[in-house]
C-alpha cells in the first residue's frame, strides 16, 4: 500500500517501537464483519442462517465474516443483519443505550450505530438519528427501514440548528464525528487519496464544533460517546482533551484506540464522557396532523392485515404520507425523512401499504403470509410475481418466517410490491 510520506511520518512518531508493526499490519486485507438485528431475532440464530466466523469482543450481537456481496443475501433483505466493520461496532454499546430513555446519533449514516443502538432499546424510547448530508440521510433512513426500528426519527440538518431546538434534552448522545478516515485505509483507496494535513486541521475544527454542539444536546447526568474512524491524535485524544478544557462539566470515563496490529479489525477511536448532574428539559410534542379520513382507511387496513394491529400516534402529511410516531417523539428541526415507522399513503380514498410496515413486522401476527424458499425468494428479490396459496388480500412474503416486503394476492397471483429501488438484477 502506498501511504502519504507526511502521514507515516506522523504514524512512526506517534507509535514509536510498535511502528513497524503496524506498518505490517496495514498490508493486510482489511476485517468484515456482521452484526445480528435483536429487534428481529438472537446472535445464535443469526449462526443457522449465516456462516459467520468469531464473535467480535466488544459487541455481543457482532461476528466477523468474509462472505462476499452480503447484501444480496435474502437475510440481509429481511433485515436480519448489518453488514459492519468490527472495529466500528466499539462505540455504540460504550454510550449503554436503554429502553425508555431518549437517545441521539448526530452524525449519523449510514446507519451502523443508528441501528446498534435501536437494539439495544428494543424499540422502547426515542432515538433521533440526524445527518446533514441529505442524500447520505436518504441511506440511514433505508438501513433504519430495513431493520424494522419503530422508534427512530431520521432527520437532516445542522448540529448547531438541533441545539437550539433541543437543548439539554437527551439521555445518550453519540458523536461518530465525520475524520480524515485513517482507519478506513486498507478498505478505501479513495481515504488514502484524499488524506491531506490540510483536511486532518479541517477536521479537528469541525470535530470541536460538533462536540460543542452535543454538549448543549445532552441532559444534566448524560452520557457522550466521541468516536472516529482515523489515527490522529488531534482528532481523537487530543480533541477530547481540548473538549474537557472547554467543557469542565464533562468527565472522561475511558477511551480506546483500536489499531489493525493490535485488534481483529480497522482503525478506530472511542471516548466516553459524562456530564455533571443538571438540567434535562422537556420539548414540545412533533406535530400530530390528523386526518379522520385516512385514519379511518389506515384502521380498517390495519384490522384486516394484523392480528394485534400496533397502536400510537398517527401522524399524516401534506402528501397523503402516513407514520406511527413513537410515544414522546419531540418536534424536531430541519428535514424529516422518517417518524417512526412510515404506515403508508392515503389517496384520498384509498389507503396503500408502505414498505416499512412490512419491514417492521413479525409475519406471526400477520394474517396473511406467503412462505418462500430460498429459490422462491430470489426470484422474489428480482421483483418477479410468483404464483399464490396465500388467501386473498394484503399480506407479507417471508423467508425463512422473516418478512421480505409486502404482497398481495389476487386470483392465484402473489403480486410483487417489493421496492423496485431494493431489486436484485
């Protein structure tokens, strides 16, 4: 690997004696892994349906995997796994997210932590996840989608302007703040052509404003957890250490840098910080627009396709767009590109299903499903239709008793209502 001059200068000083071997290491194809998704099902039955290697240290749920184009798997479409580098799976159970508590992801996609997180709350609380780049937020909300998580807005905005909105008002806050991705070397070509000392200042400046941002988001008592993806010192050890001077408030409880010559895995930095005991302030309720019309259409769906249809707040947009809002979700700055799970569109007379719905779903309390093998649901995956036993109506496809999207059978036709955006070619 041909690594910047400039760059293994920095390495050789900050590492010493163990240069060389890290040097060693960087010549190593890099780590792959996968993590269960413990809203759908256990670690242990992940191993019956995949052949993964070792289970990853520090995640309970996390397993190293060289399987090649795992995102084409029927389990990867039924949501039963993120595909996840080890050594970034570190941060997430740092920050101990809990059921009931109200949980931010400011720097959020693609959705790896986003989704690490939702597990651990199993669905109970409220976790916001924001990214200011819109079309990588377009991605987080797939993922978080595809995962079936229920209790997660996906929102697209600046740090400083969800400040402002929210202060003091989370539990957890994660920071996986955007780096000069170091780490990401051996698995990246485009890191290593990118890396400048230029873009390593830049940012560290950006990093201390986004800290600073999260220190006002977090409540009196809460938990911040800072991670990157790179080496630097002044964007690992030295930013925290620039942040505790400013922020005296903050206490560090531990922190860890994982290097390839010395874990199974990339490049990555974790901090965990705690505030001092003080204020946790409460925020007005998201907007809750109410359509007799399409809640009617959406209640009289909903009791034809579940045997306990989910109950909550249903919000409906100016576009006919529908969404069960997880209990105690605050109204929320910039765009919102999910709120909760997304139901799905009413016309004006006619209600049609999202695919969420089908994603958050477990086919046994569905009343309708169409089993699939494994050729079956390739086939399915193509968006192709397939001939139906399923009774008539509105129901889910599922492999393996996951379920992979929405169909609807009609005269001995399973009709295929997978997004044409997901399809296998």
């Amino acid at each position: 690997m041909n690594l910047p001059e400039t760059f293994l200068r920095r390495m050789q000083k900050r590492l010493g004696e163990r240069f060389p071997a890290f040097l060693h290491a960087m010549e190593e194809p890099p780590c792959k892994g996968v993590r269960a998704n413990p809203l759908k099902l256990t670690a242990a039955q992940l191993t019956k349906l995949l052949p993964v290697g070792d289970g990853v240290p520090w995640e309970k749920d996390g397993f190293y995997c060289d399987l090649e184009k795992v995102g084409s798997l029927p389990a990867h479409h039924a949501g039963l796994f993120y595909s996840q580098e080890p050594s970034a799976m570190c941060a997430a159970p740092l920050l101990g997210a809990q059921a009931g508590e109200r949980v931010l992801d400011l720097c959020a996609a693609p959705g790896g932590k986003t989704t690490q997180l939702a597990g651990a709350m199993g669905g109970e609380g409220v976790l916001v996840a924001n990214e200011y780049v819109y079309d990588r937020a377009r991605i987080l909300s797939q993922n978080v989608e595809r995962l079936g998580v229920s209790n997660c807005a996906v929102i697209s905005t600046d740090t400083a302007s969800l400040a402002a909105r929210l202060p003091a008002y989370f539990d957890k806050v994660l920071v996986d703040a955007p780096c000069s991705g170091e780490g990401m070397f051996r698995k990246d070509a485009n890191a290593v052509a990118e890396w400048s000392e230029e873009n390593v200042a830049h940012c560290i400046a950006r990093q201390s404003a986004i800290l600073d941002d999260a220190a006002a988001l977090l409540a009196g008592g809460g938990t911040l957890v800072y991670s990157t993806c790179t080496f630097e010192y002044g964007e690992n050890e030295g930013q925290i250490r620039d942040f505790l001077a400013c922020h005296p408030e903050f206490t560090l409880v531990e922190e860890h840098l994982l290097l390839p010559h010395e874990v199974r895995g990339e490049g990555h930095y974790a901090a965990k910080l705690v505030k001092e005991e003080g204020a946790r302030h409460d925020a007005p309720a998201f907007p809750q627009t109410r359509d007799r019309a399409a809640e009617r259409a959406w209640q009289l769906f909903a009791a034809d396709f579940f045997l306990s249809p989910p109950s909550g707040n249903v919000t409906t947009l100016s576009d006919g767009r529908m969404y069960l809002l997880p209990a105690g979700l605050p109204a929320l700055s910039g765009r919102v590109l999910r709120a909760g799970i997304e139901l799905g569109r009413f016309d004006g007379k006619r209600f049609t299903p999202a695919h969420a719905l089908a994603m958050s779903a477990k086919a046994e309390n569905v009343r309708r499903t169409a089993p699939l093998t494994d050729e079956a649901c390739a086939h399915w995956l193509r968006g192709e239709t397939l001939a139906s036993r399923m009774p008539e109506g509105w129901g889910v496809a599922a492999w393996r008793g996951y379920p992979v999207g929405l169909a609807k059978s009609a005269g001995g036709t399973l009709k295929n209502h997978y997004p044409k955006g997901l399809r296998e070619h």
